[in-house]
C-alpha cells in the first residue's frame, strides 16, 4: 500500500459540511471503543452539537482546530485548547486527536501531532499537556514521539461501553529549539 502524503491544515471557522465530517471521525471513534468523553451509542446529534460547541471555541479563538483529509472528507483531527488562565498564557491543551479507522495506521496521528506543535508554536504557546488512556493507541503515539510521561490516575474515566480506565498525563516543550539548546535544555 501506498502511504499517503498528509498535510493538516488549521480550520478558523467551520460550516455545516466540516461540522458533519468531523461528526462522523467522532462518531467513528466511539464505535472503535476509544475513550474520548463520550459513551456508546453516540447519536449523530450529540456528537453534532459537540461540533458546533468547538465551532464556537474556534470562532472566539478559544480552540485551534487541525484537519487532514482523504477522498472521503474530514480523516483526522487534534485540537489545541489556547484560552488557559491568564498566569498560563504560555501553555495549551492537546486534545481530541481523532484518526477515522479507515485512515489509520498511515501516519495520519503522527502527522497531526506535528502540525499541532507548529500551530502551538504560531500562537505562542510553548507547553503542550494531554491525557491519553493508559497503555492505548493515543499513549503508544505520544511516548513514540517523544512527549514526556507525567504519571497514571487510575480509575479516571469510563470506556464508552463501561469499565473504568487509567489515564497517563504527558507534557511536552514545544519552546524554540535552538534557544533550548543554548541554555542546556532538551
Ligand atoms: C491514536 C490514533 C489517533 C493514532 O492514529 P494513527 O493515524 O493510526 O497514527 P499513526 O499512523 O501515526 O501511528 C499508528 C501506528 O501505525 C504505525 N504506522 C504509521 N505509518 C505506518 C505505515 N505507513 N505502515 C504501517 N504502519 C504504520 C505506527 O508505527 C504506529 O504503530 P504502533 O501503534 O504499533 O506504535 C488513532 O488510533 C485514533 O484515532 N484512535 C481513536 C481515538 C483516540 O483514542 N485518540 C487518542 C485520544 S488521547
């Protein structure tokens, strides 16, 4: 199979035709059994309104929100939460990284991964956190990425078909590399 060349791109405002796309990665997902707030079944309405919740964050500069795409539509997505308090202003969220199972397995995460630290970059934040459920697809992306392993919550969150599971928070510096290495830092 051929490996598909990815190039995310930073979305400033959705309409209807995004808002289903990314709708149905959502709806995808919580099929798939990840663990991304919501519980099985997700009616298209719920994971609709989710959407134009983040369309909202979006329009007030709240979010910054990254799409790929394939044949298809919306593939993949990863969202930064920039609206932190005033004594963070250098640091963002990650969150929602969503690959649909037909894209998976491509370099898709990966590709979202990165596109997401330059966005970060761009609007000045520096410090990147997440949480991804122990041990799962999300946490395998991240450490073989390079992002840093804070620790475990067991008990954290419900699976969308039940049964609680661990989260493992991550950091990571996306701070300009070159004045990192400067100063010693890696
Ligand atoms: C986690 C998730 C985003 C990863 O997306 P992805 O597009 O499959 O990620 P990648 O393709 O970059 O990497 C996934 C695997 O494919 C492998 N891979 C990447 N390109 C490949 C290629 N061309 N051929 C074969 N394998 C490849 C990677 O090495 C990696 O392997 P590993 O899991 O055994 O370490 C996706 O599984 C997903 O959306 N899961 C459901 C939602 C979720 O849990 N999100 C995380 C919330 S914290």
């Amino acid at each position: 199979m051929i490996t598909p060349t990815w190039c995310p791109r930073r979305l400033h405002a959705l309409g209807d035709a995004e808002i289903g796309e990314l709708a149905d990665v959502l709806i995808d997902c919580v099929e798939g059994g990840a663990s991304v707030s919501f519980m099985q079944p997700l009616s298209r309405d719920r994971a609709l309104a989710f959407w134009r919740g983040v369309a909202r964050a979006v329009a007030a500069g709240e979010r910054a929100l990254l799409v790929a795409e394939d044949a298809h539509g919306v593939c993949g997505t990863v969202q930064l939460v920039l609206d932190q308090p005033e004594n963070q202003p250098h640091r963002a969220d990650l969150t929602k990284t969503l690959v649909h199972r037909r894209a998976r397995r491509q370099g898709l995460g990966a590709a979202l991964m990165r596109a997401a630290e330059t966005a970060a970059r761009e609007c000045g934040k520096t410090l990147l956190v997440l949480d991804a459920v122990t041990g799962g697809d999300g946490a395998r992306l991240y450490e073989r990425l390079g992002w840093v392993r804070v620790g475990d919550i067991p008990g954290y969150a419900l699976m969308p078909r039940g049964g609680l599971c661990s989260t493992t928070v991550y950091y990571r510096d996306v701070g300009d590399q070159r004045c990192a290495v400067r100063s010693g830092r890696r």
